[in-house]
C-alpha cells in the first residue's frame, strides 16, 4: 500500500485545520512494525487533538486518533510477522506520534499488544482506550479490596465512553452499580448497560464542605473529577478506594485529610498512556474474557466511517455523544 489516506492536523495562523491527505510510507514516523488499519474509535482526546487549545499536541502536523487495530503489513520485530492481527493504545500515540485516523500505522514494537483470544478487531476498538482506562480502574479498585459483596460503586460521567464501559464491566463481574448523569434522556441507555441506581450529578456536591459525609459507595470510577471528587472522597465507605481517571470537571479539587486518615480511603490515579505493557497485556486479556461487557457491540457502540471523524469529533467535545464510537475503515457513508 504504496499511497493511503490519513486525516491530518495542521496548525495554522488562526489555530489548526483538519484536512485529509494522501501519504506514503515515508511520510510515517519511525517504527520497526507497519500496521494496515482496519478500526480505530473517536475519544474526548482525539477532539482536544484538533482544537488550537485542546493542550494535547506539542508537533505538528499529526495524526490524531489515540487507538487503532489492524494487521501487521510489514515488521522488523521478530514478535510479529505480516498478518498478526494487533492493537496499539496509549504511548502517545494520536497526540505526540502519527495514530490511528490513517489507513496505514507504523510505531515501535513495544508499543503493540497481539489481538488476545475471544476479541475482534472492531470488538478491540469498541473498548479502546476508554475501555481499557475503565478495565484498569476497576482492576485497581479490586486489587485494593473492593469486591462486589461490599457494596454499590459509583461511576461518574456514566454516559461517556470510560464510563458507559466501567458501569458495563461492573455489572458483567456482578457489582451493584451507581451511575452519575445529568442527562435525564439516556437513562434507559445507562439500565440497559447495568445502572441499577442512576443520580444526578448535583447530588454529588456538598454545599456546606462538610469534610466527612454518610458513606454511600464502597469505591468509585471517576473519570470526570473536579469539585465532584470532593463529595465522592467524603461519601466512600471505611477502606474503600476512588479511581480518577480523567478531569472533565476540572483538574482541581478541595479536600482535607480527614477521609484518608479517619476511613482510609485510597485515592488511586489511572494512567492508561504509560501503563507497563505487563499489566497492559493482563488488563487485555481480562477484556476478552471476564470483563468484556455482554452489551458492547449492540448498546454501547456505534460506528462511522473513516470519512465521518471530523463531525463526530466536534460532537464529543460539544458532550452530544453517549457511549462509543469506532470508526470502520470500510464502512462506506
């Protein structure tokens, strides 16, 4: 595949313009495996990536696009071969090195997972980083105690992607969920996912800044954060853990030390661009198989056409869509 296409983002003297563009293999950047794109999915990041002030791209131009599956075309890494069918997220990609809105990918080997057993490639994109930050949260909340016996956990910003996967994975592993929306129109997407308790986010503030309130949750997924994480931390259950992921409310809270040291509540951080490729590969294989949520293709997914990013990207930062978006390189409009 000598010529492909790519959805490039330029910047320019008035902020950026996103335009697609033929590219050959030399256009790519450095990388020992080349990858045939087949699915790729449009995520929060992916919309700041095209924004003048979206603070995620440091060079330009790039290719935004922070997940991508295919099949190899091309190695130089012993560990694949031409046709091994692979997934490539975090690591920068889509943000600081050419991702997936591209016919063709090429990045370093250390960076690629194989496809595990019990996925697709579109299955893989249906989860995609979203997912994955999701799987991540939940492991780590269990790794710190939480189990579904204990309690309800709650997941904020229910309806997007990191959590529309975390309310479904929950479910699929038998807890009992809360899920956090202010969009009153999707609660019945939100039970048909798993929510057995949906609130409104004003329910998550504290007016008074009381630094302990009743304890509600025995963990949280929280991937939107803000002033909101003040009322999760103080709302937790004695022991119990909260999972922030993200800052779509903000990148600021205030607390005090009082839920740490008189409930011994773990405040855990979710980073899903550098996580050690060993936990990479074990949180992968746990999303083909006791995670991988029953309603991920047929509730949670929808999909475009490699054509249709640009208008599906100005949809997620003006917060119109619910659950995720993969974008199939062979979908026609």
């Amino acid at each position: 595949m000598e010529h492909f296409k790519a959805l490039l983002v330029n910047k320019t003297e008035s902020g950026t313009e996103l335009n697609f563009q033929t590219l050959t293999l030399e256009d790519l950047p450095k990388g020992d495996v080349t990858i045939k794109v087949h699915y790729s999915s449009i995520n929060y990041k992916d919309g700041l990536a095209t924004i003048p002030n979206g603070g995620v791209v440091r060079n330009y131009p790039m290719v935004p696009g922070i997940d991508l599956a295919g099949t190899v075309i091309e190695s130089e890494n012993p560990n694949f071969k031409e046709g091994d069918e692979v997934l490539v997220t975090g690591y920068e990609i889509g943000v600081n090195h050419f991702g997936g809105y591209s016919e063709v990918a090429r990045v370093p080997a250390e960076w690629i997972v194989p496809l595990p057993q019990g996925l697709s490639l579109k299955e893989a994109m249906a989860i995609g980083t979203a997912g994955f930050t999701a799987a991540l949260s939940i492991h780590r909340l269990e790794e710190n105690g939480v189990n579904k016996a204990s309690g309800p956990v709650l997941v904020t910003g229910a309806t997007g992607g990191v959590g529309s996967n975390a309310v479904a994975m929950l479910k699929k592993l038998g807890y009992t969920v809360t899920a956090s929306s202010r969009k009153q129109s999707e609660h019945e997407f939100l039970k048909q996912i798993g929510a057995d308790e949906i609130i409104s986010p004003d329910e998550l503030m504290n007016p008074n800044h009381k630094a302990l309130l009743k304890q509600k949750w025995q963990a949280a997924v929280d991937p939107v954060a803000g002033e909101y994480l003040s009322v999760i931390l103080a709302s937790i259950q004695y022991g119990g853990s909260v999972a922030v992921s993200g800052l779509t409310a903000g990148n600021t809270f205030t607390s005090t030390v009082f839920p740490f040291i008189l409930r011994g509540i773990n405040l855990l951080g979710i980073d899903s661009v550098y996580c050690p490729m060993e936990i990479r590969t074990q949180i992968w294989n746990r999303l083909a198989k006791e995670m991988k949520p029953n309603q991920l293709m047929n509730t949670i997914t929808t999909e475009v056409s490699f054509e249709q990013i640009p208008g599906v990207l100005k949809k997620i930062l003006a917060g119109e869509l619910k659950g995720r978006y993969i974008v199939d390189f062979d979908k026609q409009n």
